[in-house]
C-alpha cells in the first residue's frame, strides 16, 4: 500500500496501516508480522522508520516483540486503552466534524461515512459520497 502525502510522518502512516490490518482481520492475533528488514525493503522504507513504527504498536500493546523470534500482532484483549489517546481522537474528531459543518457536509452524510468506514474498514477512496 503506497503511502499518502498527506503530511503525515511515514512510521505515523505505517502504524495505521497495520492497525487497519488488525481492524479487518487481515492480520489476526499471533499473525507474526514481517521483519523490520524485510518492511522496510517491501514497503520502500528506512529500517528505523519501520522500527519507530513498531515500538509505538507495541508501546500501544496492538503487538508484542518475542525475542529472536519477531514481532507478533496481540490479542484484542490485551490492547490497552489509553484515556490520552482516546481524548486526542476526540479532540481530532471534532475538529473533523467543524470542518463538515463548514463544508455544508449534512450530518447524515458524516454518519454514512462513519458507519461505512466501522462496517468495511476500507479506504476513505471507497467511502459514498
């Protein structure tokens, strides 16, 4: 998946990605994930971009490193939820939704995306507009 030139710091990009992995089950509890090497060739990246990358998943417990053995995506229940983050994507969230107001987006619109985006997890690309 190429990356977006939205600004966002490629690790910040690589975290979503595999958190979406996660969402869709694409990757599963125990799936183990690519070696920083071998993430960082497929995905045209510096090795230490993909290691920021996975030491905020694991940070985030989304992952777990074994050592000598690689990296391994965690059991949902062992994810933690973090009340600063949480607020943040509250805060994001908002700000989002200030930003629909002003673009004459309708509420119902927000709430098709939203329950589409929670349904699918696809791209924002395949969202109704």
């Amino acid at each position: 998946m190429p990356f977006a030139t939205n600004g966002a710091p490629y690790y910040e990009q690589l975290v979503m990605q595999i958190k979406q992995q996660i969402v869709q089950e694409v990757l599963r509890p125990g799936d183990q994930l690519p070696s920083i090497r071998a993430m960082a060739s497929e995905m045209h990246l510096n090795p230490n971009t993909v290691s920021k990358a996975y030491q905020i998943l694991e940070h985030q417990r989304a992952v777990y490193t074994v050592k000598g053995r690689g990296t391994f995506v965690s059991e949902s229940s062992q994810i933690a939820t973090d009340s600063n983050a949480v607020d943040d994507l509250q805060t994001r969230l908002q700000s989002l939704l200030t930003e629909a107001q002003f673009l004459g987006i309708s509420a119902q619109q927000v709430q098709a995306w939203v329950t589409t985006a929670y349904q699918k997890g696809e791209s924002r690309d395949e969202y109704p507009s």
